[in-house]
C-alpha cells in the first residue's frame, strides 16, 4: 500500500504566486544588472 499525500493538509500553494515572482526578479535584476557581462570558464590566459 502507498502512502498518499492529501493536498488539504499540506503547506505548499497551489498555484505559484505571481507577486513572489515579480519580487524575485526584481531582486535578481538589482543583483545581476543586465548590463553586466558575466563570463563563464573564462582562462585569463588560453591555449
């Protein structure tokens, strides 16, 4: 027999919520501005 999980008594939302959303990409944006190249695995000095 499998346990399952009833929605009802569980803490997660239901749907994500847009608000938080527009929160956290504000907060990213203000961090990593656009503008600002970032460069992954760059070698200072390549072969």
């Amino acid at each position: 027999m499998t346990d399952r999980i009833d929605p009802e008594q569980t803490d997660v939302p239901a749907a994500p919520d847009p608000d938080l959303d527009e929160e956290l990409d504000e907060a990213l944006d203000d961090s990593f501005p656009a503008s600002d190249p970032v460069s992954i695995d760059r070698r200072e000095d390549p072969q």
